[in-house]
C-alpha cells in the first residue's frame, strides 16, 4: 500500500481540520512548549506508570493467595499465576513507555513531527494499560470458565483483532481512493461472537470440560468474561489511534508540503520560540 500513496492521495484527507482534530484527540502531547510537555510525562508517568506498576507487576510478586471474598481462591490463583507468565513483557511494556516519556520531551522540527510522536506516545499509554490488565482479566477468565472457556475467548479475541485491524486499512485505502467500496459485504463477527457465549455457557452449566481444578462462584459468570473485554479494549485502541498513526506518519513524512499548502505560521507550525526567531531573521 505504501507505494501508492502520494501527497495528491493524503491531500484528499489531511486537511486543516483533520489536523486540528488529531491535534484536540491527543492533546498535550502534540504541543511544542517543552514545559506542557513536561508535565504530561511527569503526571503520566506518576499517576499511571504508578498503577500500572502495581497492578502489573506487584501482582506477578505475590506468592500466596491471601484471603479472597468476592471470587473464589483458584480464580484469584489464576490472577497470580497468569500475571506471573508476563510480567516480563508488562516490564518491557513499561520500559517503553517510559522511554517514549522522555524522548517526546526532545523538541521536534515541526508540528508534523510532533504530532506523529505524541500520537505514538498516547497509543502505547493505552497499550501498556492493556498489557497490564493482561493478568487480572485473563486469569479471571481461566478461573471463571477453565481452559476450554479461555481457548474460546482468545480464539474470539484473535479473531476480532484482525477483523478490526483489516478494516482500518480498508477505511483508509477507500478515503485515500486506493480501493472501491465493499459496503455490501457480509460479517459474521455477531455471529461468532454468539457462538462462543453459548458454547461457553453450556460447557459451565452442563460438560464442565476443564473444571476438575475449579469451583467457580456464580459471580465469575460476569468476571470470566476479562479476556473478551481485554480484547474489546485492545480493538477500541485500534479503532481510535489506527487511522491517525498512519496519516500523521504520512503528514510528517511530507511536512513540507503540508506546511505550503494549508497555511500554517511559523507559530503554529515550529512553535513560539522558534516563531521569534524567524521573526528575527526574517526582521533583518
């Protein structure tokens, strides 16, 4: 797809307001003041970088299941034990984010630029919140419905995961006239997902395949649900950043352009400190 796409192509939908938009959708983060920035990072990584630590990889440091009221001891034990399985990508997830923290402080050579880092920044806050839940909502889902129940949810996720992402390329190819509109085609994704709420209530009510190791309480009938709403929140993070990833890569890649042709200022487009020095220049 990347060698078709053209500046002609990205002019039909980069427009002014789109990059006002884009720029609204990610707030702080696409600003060129090093002090706004500044406090972003700190305030993320404090606030959330705390939380997710805890709830990341505190969890994973436990070793025995303590007293449990709400949902039953093997659910809980399943927590710790899936927790325990990924804290090393949780770390990594952390890491990264911290990284990007630090590097979207460095000044950028124009608002293209730093809309396309905040954009990448504001994504992998979402997606380190969501390797984080990895633990708590899969292993709520392993004590709530056992294996066969899991296997169906991460089947289901998977596949709701790649039908979202290949229609955010669609929606992009079509808006950038790179492909004919498929409106009429037919999706069976309701039906999927139907098919795996029943197959997994009747294995809980009746076959009970996996459970030798469980004794679900009736409340993990809406706990054992964590891994299909771990995987809507990775497809809603799909669905809101997508789109705007890949065209502000695209705006930032041909800034030039884009700075001719929708009449930035200096101010707007290399920020205050850098505007009053062209002004300078320009005043000579």
């Amino acid at each position: 797809m990347n060698k078709k796409i053209s500046y002609e192509n990205l002019s039909k939908v980069i427009t002014k307001d789109f990059v006002k938009k884009s720029q609204k959708n990610i707030g702080t983060a696409a600003s060129l003041n090093f002090f706004d920035k500044l406090t972003l990072s700190i305030g993320f990584l404090v606030v959330f970088g705390t939380m997710m630590f805890v709830l990341g990889i505190g969890l994973a440091g436990n070793e025995e299941v303590g007293e449990v009221n709400v949902v039953s001891r093997t659910t809980f034990q399943e927590v710790l034990n899936v927790s325990q399985s990924v804290v090393l990508i949780v770390k990594i997830g952390l890491l990264i984010f911290a990284a990007l923290s630090i590097i979207n402080l460095f000044p950028q050579k124009n608002l293209a630029h730093q809309m396309f880092l905040g954009t990448i920044y504001a994504f992998w806050l979402c997606i380190s919140a969501i390797l984080t839940s990895i633990g708590m909502l899969w292993g709520a889902t392993l004590g709530g419905f056992g294996p066969f129940g899991f296997c169906l949810q991460l089947i289901l996720v998977i596949y709701l995961v790649l039908v979202n992402f290949r229609k955010r390329v669609f929606e992009i190819k079509e808006q950038l006239s790179l492909a004919e509109s498929k409106s009429g085609k037919k999706s069976y994704t309701t039906l999927f997902v139907l098919a795996v709420i029943v197959l997994t209530l009747f294995n809980h009510f009746i076959f009970k395949f996996g459970y030798e190791k469980i004794d679900p309480k009736p409340i993990e009938l809406l706990t054992g649900w964590g891994g299909l709403l771990w995987g809507m929140l990775l497809v809603g993070v799909i669905k809101l950043t997508f789109k705007q990833i890949f065209l502000t890569y695209y705006f930032a890649r041909y800034d030039n352009k884009f700075y001719e042709n929708l009449v930035f200022s200096d101010k707007e487009w290399y920020g205050p400190r850098k505007a009053k020095r062209l002004a300078k220049k320009k005043g000579k």
